[in-house]
C-alpha cells in the first residue's frame, strides 16, 4: 500500500521551474462544470449522510509518518474506512522530519498526490501561483459539513485570512468549535510543594519561582528547554510570543496585527518581540535557563529533567503522558509533573489558539479525474462530519471503544491511548491506526476534549475562560508582490532568528537594538511592510 515515489520526484526537481511556468501558462477548468467529473459520487449527499461510493474508488493520499506511530498497511482504519465509504487510501508515506520537504518535492515534480494533508497555512502559498494546487474555496458546494461547520460555528474571519488576491483560499483547514490551546510549561510542582510556593500564573511569577528553585539548587539550570530544532526555541518561543502580543518560533510570520493600534508591525523589529526576548535574556543571564534549551536534541532536554538537573520544560499533553513522566518514573518515581495553564504576559488573559488547525491541499490532478466529485465528498465526510471525525478519533465502536447509554464513550478494556486505560495491551494509534494526526483534527468542544483526562479538562477550562486572541485581518499579495516577498523573506527571518539567538544568550547587546533594526531595513523589512500594507488595503476596500 504504501508508496516511497518521493525518490523519483528527488531526481525530478531540477525541472520544478519548468514545470511551474508552464502550470502557470495552463487555463484553469471550469470549476463549475462537473459533468464529467461524478463518477461513483453520491447523488444528494448532505448534512448527516454517511458518504460511501456508488463504486469502489481510490485515492493517493500523502502520509505523515509518524515515528510513535509508524504506518502499517493492516490497519482496522484503512480496512474499516473502505468498508464505511467505498473508498481504498493509497498512502505515500514520508518521514514525519522531511515531510515538508518532500511534500515540495512531489508537488514540484508533478508526483503529488491527490490529497496532500498536514499542511499548515501559509504553507500552501508556495504552491498557489503555479497552478499546483485547486483553489478548494470554488467546491465548497460538494462539502455540505464543511460549508454547515463554517456557517454554525460563525468561522467567516478565520477562513476570511486564508484567502489569495483573487479572492479564493487553497487550504482546506481542520476547523474547530472553540480554540484548543495545547502546549505550555510543564514543572515539578513536588519542587514547588518543597519550596512553598504555588504554580505561577504569569511570566513574571515564573521569574521569583525560577529563582527560588535557583538558590535551593545552585548546580541546577531549573529551566532547560526542548523543541530547540530546527528552530532555535521553536515551542517556547512561540508560548511566549503570544504572551507578549508578538509571533515568535514556531509561529513566527513576517508582519504582526496590533489590534490597539489597528496596524501591522514587522514582527522581528517591533518591541513586544524585543521585550519577549529581553525576558529570555534575563533568564540565561541569571543563569535560571539552560543556554543550550535553544538548540539540543530533545532527548538531552528529557535527559536532563529525568537526572534531575532540571525541573521546567516544554510540553503538551501527549508528550507530557507519553514520554516526560515515564522519564521521571524510571529515575525519580515520588516526582510530580503537571502541565501548568499558560502563563499570562503583556497581552493579557488571552487563549493565543487558532480555531483553524493544519489542513488539506488538493492536487490539481483530482480535478481532471472522473472520481473528482467523489473524493470531495469524501474528504468532506472524513474531516468535517461528526461521524467521520468521531470514526478517525474513536474507531469502531465495539472493538476499539464503548458507548453508555448517555452515549458516553470509554476505551475498549484492551486499548490504550494517553495513559487513559493503562491496562490496556493493545495502542490505539500503534495496533489500529486511529487518533492519527493525519486524519484526526478539529470538531466539537465535547469531542476534541473525548480523549482529554481530568487533569487536561482542568487545563483547558481554564484556557477556555480567556479572551481568544483577535483575528488578524487578511492581506492576500498578488502573484506579482508573493515572488518579490518570497525573495525578501528567508533573507529577513535567517536574520531574526540568527540575532534572536544572540540577544537571548548575551551575545548581543540590547544597545545594539537600533542597529539590529537598521539591518532589518537594509534586508527591506519596510519595503516588505509597504507590500502588506496595500495588499490589506486593497482587501478591504474590495470587501467592504
């Protein structure tokens, strides 16, 4: 089943110039024109219908394939899903560490797969100008959940910000009813209970605890970090970019929306992002954050929290369950870890969540195939219905789950997942292929919380009951102004990062601020700005 074609498109790549100009030469199908196009598709498919094919089809998929989870082609998910829906998943499985590039390698030599999940906007704006991808917004009428989803759960703005200037988005998002909010800080709160002091609940509390952990442990680091690679601080950065009102890490992007100010602000330069690092610097300057969190394998930071040298890092739920606490376990068995809610900044109380999660391109091939019809029908089913996206999480009821009479549902007495059921001998993702992050993302409050334990529900009724952060309004470049950013872009982020680095560690001097800002200048950070600008100008004027 699975297919290893990213070799082929490797010695393909030369020619993805070629390929993109004469995409771009090609005219586009009448999206609206579909006659020809509805083989094995359901004839009134709507909300509520279980999609299954009036014939049995297939269709490539590109797989993410995760190391705690690798694919294995005997999977009740894929047999199960074909029974349900007619349809046969042919996966191309890649590495989950070279996923994005090899994803770019397929599309680029013409090799992609029909269905292109695990895509994170602005992702697939690389792909937009030369034809590669549909614009999936002109189908929307063969996805009765999505279109229903959108409407009930008021997600316009948050779709509204995927849009290209002509006004169609590419991205089909995993959307949610409210956000979910994941990673934060995870502390030995046996260290706190020792020093008398309560979990902080903002950055600056997490100073005075830092350094109380500091004066009874001197030898210690009390905060030595994970998710250094391949962004230097990538998780950590990006938490505490929120915090600050400012994009950082994992989610840094060129231009931040100030809402107070109803402007947008080279991130890299502006001052909530210098004040963010002003606070990290304070922390490796006291000698209360290891310098190396920015930059080591995670397996060193695990290492260093399990031996004890340690007492706070970077986590989310899974990594919490799955691998820091039975690293302390086998070391440090009395010790207490707890994921801690994330703590507050200058930005106030706010859940910095997206109700938009990572989502699905559709290859240009699809539109041309005769089971086109089918496949969005089918998508639609799989990651916007109830059923499809209780069937990804859960799996089949009576072999993988149960289901009480108040249609609660509990993990079948042999499956395991998250530590739920700890006696269970079989994993549900490991032995059976569900809860994938391929498939499984977005939907109702009450189902994305299914799997959450008492512990997690804590964390997110209070993550819940902040203010989610305001949504920044679109500016969609042209063709035109995306070829002169994306020249200007790598350029000025290498920058950031490369000085973001520096001033954290004490390498540079917040003297030499200024001139860090000049540089970005002299790399065009304003002629960048001048280009969001009109662009978002130019949204608005053309959308009221």
């Amino acid at each position: 089943m699975v297919r290893q074609t990213w070799r082929r498109a490797a010695a393909a790549v030369a020619g993805l110039l070629t390929l993109a100009l004469v995409a771009c030469s090609e005219e586009a199908p009448d999206a609206k024109d579909l006659s020809g196009n509805r083989a094995g598709a359901m004839a009134d498919f709507g909300v509520g219908d279980q999609f299954t094919a009036t014939e049995p089809v297939s269709f490539s998929i590109l797989y993410n394939n995760h190391t705690f989870y690798p694919l294995k082609n005997d999977w009740l998910l894929w047999s199960e899903l074909t029974r349900r829906t007619n349809v046969k998943l042919e996966p191309v499985a890649v590495p989950l560490s070279d996923y994005e590039q090899k994803r770019s390698l397929l599309i680029g030599a013409g090799d992609a797969p029909l269905i292109i999940p695990k895509t994170y906007h602005p992702q697939e704006n690389a792909f937009v100008s030369s034809g590669a991808i549909l614009p999936v917004s002109d189908y929307l009428d063969l996805m009765p959940h999505f279109k229903e989803k959108i409407e009930k759960w008021g997600l316009q703005p948050e779709i509204d910000t995927l849009r290209q200037s002509d006004g169609k988005f590419y991205l089909l998002p995993g959307v949610h009813e409210k956000p979910w909010h994941d990673y934060s800080l995870a502390m030995r709160t046996d260290i706190l209970d020792q020093l008398g002091l309560a979990v902080p609940k903002t950055w600056d509390e997490l100073y005075t605890v830092l350094k109380a952990m500091k004066a009874k442990y001197p030898d210690v680091y009390p905060f030595s970090d994970r998710w250094g690679k391949p962004t230097p601080g990538g998780a950590l950065l990006n938490i505490l970019g929120a915090s600050y009102g400012t994009q950082a890490g994992w989610n840094y992007q060129h231009a931040t929306w100030l809402p107070a100010e109803k402007k947008f602000v080279y991130t890299g330069a502006s001052e909530q992002y210098k004040q963010m690092l002003q606070y990290l610097n304070k922390l490796v300057a006291e000698k209360l954050m290891d310098p190396e969190s920015f930059t080591q394998a995670d397996d060193a930071a695990r290492q260093k929290l399990a031996n004890g040298r340690s007492f706070v890092i970077s986590a989310n739920a899974q990594t919490l369950v799955n691998e820091l606490r039975p690293d302390l376990a086998k070391t440090q068995p009395k010790a207490k870890l707890v994921k801690i809610p994330l703590p507050v900044g200058p930005a106030g109380e706010i859940n910095p969540a997206s109700r938009l999660e990572n989502g699905v391109m559709i290859s240009k091939k699809a539109r041309d195939s005769k089971h086109f019809v089918a496949m969005m029908q089918f998508i639609d089913w799989l990651y916007y219905s109830d059923a499809g996206q209780e069937f990804a999480r859960w799996g089949v009821e009576g072999t993988t789950y149960t289901r009480d009479a108040t249609g609660r549902r509990t993990l079948a007495p042999d499956v395991n997942v998250l530590g739920l059921n700890p006696t269970g001998t079989k994993h549900l993702q490991k032995e059976f292929g569900f809860y994938n992050g391929v498939f499984a993302y977005g939907g109702r409050l009450d189902l994305v919380q299914s799997f959450f334990s008492p512990e997690e529900l804590e964390f997110q009724k209070v993550m819940n009951g902040r203010t989610p952060i305001a949504v920044a309004p679109p500016y969609p470049l042209t063709d035109e102004e995306r070829e002169q950013a994306s020249l200007w872009e790598t350029p000025l982020k290498d920058h950031v990062t490369q000085n973001s680095l520096k001033f954290i560690l004490g390498q540079r001097p917040f003297t030499e601020w200024d001139a860090y800002v000049g540089e970005l200048r002299a790399k065009n950070a304003d002629r960048y700005m001048e280009l969001v600008d009109k662009a978002h100008e130019r949204f608005e004027k053309e959308n009221g």
